[in-house]
C-alpha cells in the first residue's frame, strides 16, 4: 500500500481530492512538509524514516495523540498528515472532523490554520473494512495505508 501512496503523491496528472476539498495532491518535484500522528512512538519512527526514503521533505513534525497534531496545525501548514485511527483521547475519526469543521469563537478546540483544513489526511490503521474505509472517506480521509 506504501507504494500506491507513493504514486498518489507522484503523479503529474491534475489528481484532486474528493468533492469535499479541493486541494490538488503534492508532486514527486515538491519537498513536503509533513505531520505524522501515532500513539507509537515506534510506529512513528518507523513512518518517519519510510517516508525520508521514499520523499523529498523539507520538514516533518511529529504527534503522538490527536490534540498535539491540532496543536501544531495551528501554527504551521502541512501538506499532507498521515493520522493514526486508533489513539487514546482523540481518534483519528474524531481530529479529522475537527480539522474539517470551520470553528466556532467559543470553542475550546484549537484554531486550526484554514490552509490545513483541506489538506490530503492519511489514515493509518489496521482495520480495512469496507464499513471503516467508508467512514474514512465520510470524515475526508483520502487514502488508507497499513500499519
């Protein structure tokens, strides 16, 4: 599956992502800027060298739970984030709704920056039900890669 994501980012066609966003996916020539959020730290480690291998990134920022990554995707952009579905507090589900939603000025939820909002959101998971795959795609999660 890391392979199809490979080309999911690679490819020179003008690939958008579903109704829902609008961002066009980055290219192979770009050097990316990334968020990983894992509960694992090995997991994460083990992600963040993958990805080193197979991209050009110019910085990487890593999470191990859904209110750290709301932390930093308030003050910087990424241009993809690869989200564990799985993490104590605050699933994967439950931080791609919230970097979804547009905020309210009395909620205790993090201001996301409005750029992330619509950027492409990885799941990374065990489960590849078709149910679980649909329920990804529902909260607007553009791909799915095995952990």
């Amino acid at each position: 599956m890391m392979l199809n994501t490979y080309s999911h980012f690679t490819n020179k066609s003008k690939q958008t992502l579903p109704s829902s966003t609008h961002t066009k996916l980055p290219t192979s020539s770009l050097s990316l800027t990334l968020l990983l959020v894992d509960d694992n730290p090995i997991n994460l480690q083990l992600l963040r060298k993958t990805l080193l291998a197979i991209f050009k990134v110019r910085h990487m920022d890593l999470a191990t739970n859904g209110y750290q990554a709301l932390r930093l995707l308030e003050q910087r952009h990424y241009d993809a984030i690869l989200l564990d579905i799985d993490m104590p507090g605050m699933n994967g589900i439950e931080t791609t709704e919230i970097i979804r939603q547009r905020p309210s000025s009395s909620s205790p939820i993090p201001s996301v920056l409005d750029l992330n909002r619509s950027i492409p959101i990885l799941a990374v998971t065990t489960n590849d039900s078709s149910e679980s795959r649909r329920i990804y795609e529902n909260v607007g999660m553009v791909r799915r890669l095995p952990q």
